[in-house]
C-alpha cells in the first residue's frame, strides 16, 4: 500500500512468523512501535480498515504490548527510507 497519503502513518509492516506488527508514525521522530502476538486476523482487518488511525487506537494500541523504538539503519533500507 501506498502511505504517502496517510496522515497518520508513514508504514505499517508485519512479520507472520513472529506475529510482529510493525507501526512508524508519521511524527517526525521516526518512532517504531512493534506490537507483539497480534494476530494475523487483527492485522488484515488494520488493512481492510485502508489503516485507519481510528481502527489502530481501538483495536491494537492498547490491546498488544509493544515497545517503542527508533529506526535503524536496516529499516530504513528495507523501507527505501531516504534521510
């Protein structure tokens, strides 16, 4: 999908192995929330909700354990983020 028209996030990515749901806002710190055991059911309604910001803070924010983290270099170029 195409993020560049989203206010709210900047990419959303998701590892089916680990169950990781990936969130970096479009804040401008480049600020990483991995999400931890969502499952893969919560993710493709996150998708078929075009990632709405609404659907993020009432069915994933506080319902996962996440942590917080910045950007690495390997994000940035998995993602093609220019710096």
């Amino acid at each position: 999908m195409d993020f560049s028209n989203n206010i709210a996030f900047q990419r959303v990515y998701y590892d089916f192995e680990s169950k990781t749901l990936f969130v970096i806002f479009r804040n401008g710190h480049s600020t990483k929330y991995a999400h931890k055991n969502v499952p893969n059911e919560v993710f493709e309604d996150f998708k078929k909700s075009n990632f709405s910001n609404r659907f993020y803070y009432k069915n994933i924010k506080d319902k996962y354990s996440h942590e917080i983290d910045f950007l690495s270099d390997m994000d940035h170029e998995y993602l093609n983020f220019k710096d």
